[in-house]
C-alpha cells in the first residue's frame, strides 16, 4: 500500500512538472515572452477567432546586438501637436517630441520620434517610434513597425537607447478590426533592420 501510494505522489509530481513546462512562456527574451504571452490571451490578443485558435507562437529575427543603438536624442520642445493619419478615417493626435541620430554598420540613420499629448494612464511616459526598413513586405510587415521607447530611456547625456530587437507590428498586421498610424515615409531607413518581430503569415 506505502509503495502505491509513493508511486501516486511521484505520478502527480511528474504531471504538475509536465503542466509547467507546457506553460512555459515562448521565447528567448523577456520581450519575446511578454509579446507571446499577450497574443495568445484572448483578452488581449489582436488575433482573430480563428488566428488565435491556430496560434503557436509570434516569429522573429535572431536578436542582434547591433540594433540596440546608442542615439543622439535632438528634442523639440516647440513643436506643435498635429493630425496623424491612420489606416482609417480616425485621426490620431500626436507632437514631435524629437530626432533620434544614430549609426549601424557605419552608416548614420535618424527619425522623428513621437509622443502623445494626451497620453492613456499608464502610458504618461511612452514615445512612438514608427519606422519603415528595406525588409517591409519580404520578412517584415509591410506597413513598417514601431518600436516602443520611454522617456526613461533618456541618458544623462542627451542619448537615448532605441532597440530595434523589439520592433513590433501594429495591429492592423493581424486583423482589419485596428486603425493604426501610418508610418511616415520620412522615417524611412536605408538598410534592413533584420531585428524584432517578423511578418505575419496568416
């Protein structure tokens, strides 16, 4: 009976084990993880019904070291809140807050980058960095991505980190239900930032 009873417990154990492993979030980084576990909860998801029944998994580029910059941050502080076009009829409200300088592979790049004038709570010190790169509509979403940089991110220095290895699609990329910015074709990169989330194959 004690031998039985020792192998129920060593059974259940296993079982917990397993369940926990299942769970495991999906990802090499803790970005990866936290994209991942957001798609696959349907209370947060973009995905539709049938995306999310399907869902395995978002897919990305190799994180590479040589897209998270060092920029020179050029703020604008005189800059007047305009009217920024989205894939609908909505007008999004949005002020230029600055120009991020910086260089990859020797090559110097910049772009505007954006903030809220009147920010959700909770978002107070978000910035908006769309982008588009020679990878739209090959390996990236086609509409360009953006990627999310807080004013946290503000060195000492006047220099601010963007990490294109958390570059990410607006929702439009996976479901029509979204109106999103249009990503401007000034903030247009000569090079292709094979970093962050991938095309969507629906």
């Amino acid at each position: 009976m004690k031998r039985f009873i020792v192998a129920l417990l060593i059974s259940q154990i296993c079982f917990s084990c397993s369940g926990q492993e299942k769970r495991k979030p999906i990802g090499e980084t803790e970005f990866q993880k936290e994209m991942n576990a957001k798609f696959k909860d349907a209370s947060t998801s973009p995905l539709t019904k049938k995306g999310l029944k399907e869902f395995k998994g978002l897919d990305f580029f190799p994180v590479n070291d040589k897209f998270k910059v060092v920029a020179k941050l050029t703020k604008t502080p005189e800059a007047k809140v305009f009217n920024f076009p989205t894939t609908t009829s909505r007008i999004a409200k949005y002020k230029k807050y600055g120009v991020v300088s910086f260089t990859i592979d020797g090559k110097e790049f910049e772009l505007d980058i954006y903030k809220s004038p009147n920010p959700t709570p909770g978002y107070r010190d978000y910035l908006f960095l769309p982008f588009l790169d020679k990878t739209n509509g090959k390996t990236s979403y086609r509409g360009g991505r953006f990627v999310e940089i807080t004013t946290k991110d503000e060195q000492s220095d006047g220099t601010i980190i963007v990490d294109f290895n958390k570059a990410y699609n607006p929702y439009c990329a996976y479901s029509d239900r979204y109106s999103c910015p249009i990503t401007p074709r000034d903030n247009s990169l000569d090079i292709a930032i094979e970093a962050g989330v991938m095309a969507y194959k629906k």
